[in-house]
C-alpha cells in the first residue's frame, strides 16, 4: 500500500505520477460495466446505458461545483 506524507509538498504529484491516467479509465469503464448490469432487461440498450451514465456524471459534476461555490473552494 502506497503511503504519502501530507507534510510533503509535492505528495500529490507523486500521487499523480503513481495512478495516471490508466486508473481513472479503469474506473470509468468499471462504472459503466456496473451500470449496465444495474440496468432492468427492458431497459438494457447502449442509449439507455449513456442516457443514465451522463446523466449520473452531470448530477456529480454540478454537486461538485455548487460545493466548491459554498466552501470557496478552487477561488
């Protein structure tokens, strides 16, 4: 398991540098794998599938930024 220090300035990058982009697109497809089993049969089709996965990834985004509104974060 990977440990980083907090009191170390460039702990995030190295963060970075060990997950890369590989990780996220791990995740993501694992997401939509996850979705489309969650789908009922009647509703099991590709458009279906990307219908409910932007819209789940809009409602995140838009929680995340009314978030950082309200905690100032990112200003």
């Amino acid at each position: 398991m990977a440990v980083f220090d907090s009191n170390d300035k460039d702990a995030a990058n190295k963060m970075r540098a060990m997950l890369g982009p590989g990780q996220i697109d791990q995740q993501i497809r694992q997401a939509i794998q996850t979705c489309w089993m969650m789908l009922p049969e009647g509703k099991k089709t590709v458009d279906e599938l990307e219908s409910q996965i932007r819209r789940m990834v809009d409602r995140a985004l838009k929680d995340m930024r009314d978030d950082a509104d309200q905690f100032l974060l990112g200003k």
